[in-house]
C-alpha cells in the first residue's frame, strides 16, 4: 500500500469561540478609551473625502496637489465663516428673546409637572416606610449624560478641534499615498481585494457627506419658506435648525420639531403649531423614504435593524459624536464584509 494513500488529510485549525469574543472586546475597549483620537481622525476622513472633488478640479487645472488642498480648506472655512456671520444676528436676536420662550413653556409645564410630583407624594406614601431612616441616593444616568460622554471640557474641544484642519489636510496631500501605502500590507494575492475595497469605501462616505449635504440644504430652504409662510418667529434662522437636524438619524423627526413649536409657543394658534408640526413630519418623511434612497441608496445598503443597532451601540460607546459617525461606520465594515469570504455571511446580514 502507497504511503500517500494513508496520510489523512490535514484540516485548517479551527478558531475558538472564545477568541473572537476576546478580539471583539478588546475592540470596542479600543473604540471606547480611544474615542478622542478616533472620533477626531474620523471626522478628518470624512472632511477630506467631501473636499476631495474640488482637490481634483483644481489639479484638473494644473494647480499642484498641495496648493489645492490648501485652497480647498480655505475654501471650506470660508463658507463655513460666512453661514455664521450670516445666521449670527439671527442667532443673537433669537437667544435674546428665549428667557421669553422659557416662561411661556414653563407656565404650559408646571401644572404638569405638580401633577406628576403629587402622584410621587401619593407613591411615597403607599410605600413602606424607612425604619432606619437611611438616606439612598441614587444617581441616575440620562440621555444628555449618554450623549456628552467624553465631550470633556471646552478647552479640550477646542484643542482636539484644532487636529482636525491639519489631518484633513495631509490625508488630502497624501491620499494617493496612503491608499496605495495601504494596499500593500496585505499579501500579494489579496492586494487587488484590498484596492477595490478602498475604493468603494471611499465612493460611500463621499456620497453619505454630499448626500446628506445636499438633502439638508434642500430640506432647509423649503423650511425657510414654510415658516415664514405661516409666520414663526425667526424664521431664518429656526428653518435652516430644524432641516439640518432633520438629517440626525432617528431623532431627527424629534429635534427638528423643537426648535418651530418652541418659537410658536404664544405667537401662533394651536392650528397653526399643528400644521408646522405636520409640515416638519412630512419632510422628514420625505428626505428618509424619497430623497435617501435617490441619493445614497445606490453606495449605503443597510437594513434598518443594522442601522438601529449601529445607533444604538455607537451612541452608548461614543454619545453624540456616535450618533453621527454610527452609519458611514456601518456602511464601510459592511463593504469590508462584501469582500472578505469568511465575513460575507455578516454582509448579508447587515444588507438590505
């Protein structure tokens, strides 16, 4: 008998489960203590990836790479600069008359808010008693402590703020570089794999920035006009607020309704405040089943229940800065997942 008819064939070993948990947390413990330096290059990714089209026109041009970067930041913090000068007096006027907003609505909450504190009386009355008369605290954490976790000081803010310029600005120098530099560390047979990746990757998050740009600009304008159509107060100012933070996943349709019936409140009629509701309801509607699908559909197909989670899981671990960054995340581990063979099952799963 032939020898090499008795060799059994070897099996690749196969992973413990406990492994993969082991890497899975030491990633979100990664993601968790490092979420200054990862939020920062994040939002330096995506800022680099929404200038990138002007970077190309301007070498288009024959103005060298480096000039059209800089260009282009400036460019960037103009515009930023002059939609603050613009909305400034607005802004101003606004939180001017806001302690007479306040008053408005604390005279709306209080009878509210006494009804709730005598069914509390009521519930510490039918509650046993304490015989030792020991003080509990408990400290109770909310939203708003979810949602400025790791926000620090301003100072702090403002330093990690200040990275930001910079590395949009060298990941747009180098970007060619970085890519290709990053290609290579895989292993030759993978490089082609690792390219395309890359390069869908960076299509997604241009769309999601263009995209979610666009639709927040057109949901402003349309805004503007409705309010000042039915005379909320600063209206200016309140319909470029509520459109942009329409585009808040999931609580979009919550906080852009604030700002309009916060204004309305003593200046409009209750018909009036519920067609202004209506209204702000319909165009989120709208942007999320028409304009989303027109315009990031084609790059950012996730399932609602991924999204969800997404928020839900980036939300807990980074707060507001999570929420923002949650889908572009999920949309670029889903294409990851797209191309590797062992994670296709989990592309499946995120997908719509």
């Amino acid at each position: 008998m032939d020898l090499a008819e008795t060799e059994t064939p070897q099996r690749a070993p196969e992973r413990h489960w406990s492994l993969t948990l082991l890497g899975i947390g030491l990633i979100i413990a990664f993601a968790y203590y490092g979420e200054s330096v990862l939020s920062v290059l994040f939002f330096s990714i995506l800022l680099s990836f929404m200038l990138s089209p002007l970077v190309q026109a301007g070498e288009y041009l024959h103005i060298p790479r480096g000039l059209a970067a800089l260009l282009s930041l400036l460019v960037f913090v103009g515009v930023i600069y002059g939609v603050s000068l613009a909305s400034y007096n607005e802004a101003i006027s606004f939180a001017d008359n806001l302690p007479q907003y306040s008053k408005k609505i604390r005279t709306i909450i209080e009878p509210l808010q006494k009804k709730a504190e005598n069914l509390e009386k009521t519930g510490e009355d039918v509650s046993s008693p304490n015989p030792t008369n020991v003080v509990r605290v408990r400290q109770v954490t909310g939203w708003g402590d979810m949602l400025t976790h790791g926000a620090g000081t301003l100072t702090d803010m403002f330093l990690l703020a200040s990275f930001v310029p910079f590395l949009t600005y060298f990941l747009l120098t180098w970007q060619s570089h970085a890519r290709s530099a990053t290609v290579m560390l895989f292993p030759l047979h993978h490089r082609h794999t690792a390219f395309v990746t890359l390069g869908l990757i960076g299509k997604m998050l241009q769309s999601f920035i263009v995209g979610n740009l666009l639709i927040g600009l057109l949901i402003s304008a349309v805004s503007v006009a409705a309010f000042g159509l039915l005379h909320v107060p600063f209206f200016y100012f309140i319909g470029f607020l509520s459109g942009f933070l329409s585009l808040v996943p999931y609580l979009g349709i919550v906080l852009a309704t604030l700002p309009p019936i916060l204004v309305g409140f003593g200046q409009l009629e209750v018909p009036e405040l519920l067609v202004v509701l209506g209204f702000v309801v319909a165009m989120h509607l709208v942007a999320l089943n028409v304009l989303y699908p027109k315009l990031l559909g084609s790059r950012l197909r996730i399932n609602p229940l991924a999204v969800t989670l997404a928020l839900l899981f980036w939300g807990t671990v980074w707060g507001a800065v999570g929420l923002l960054l949650a889908i572009p995340i999920t949309g670029a581990l889903k294409i990851i997942c797209d191309h590797v063979e062992t994670l296709k099952p989990y592309a499946d799963w995120l997908g719509e």
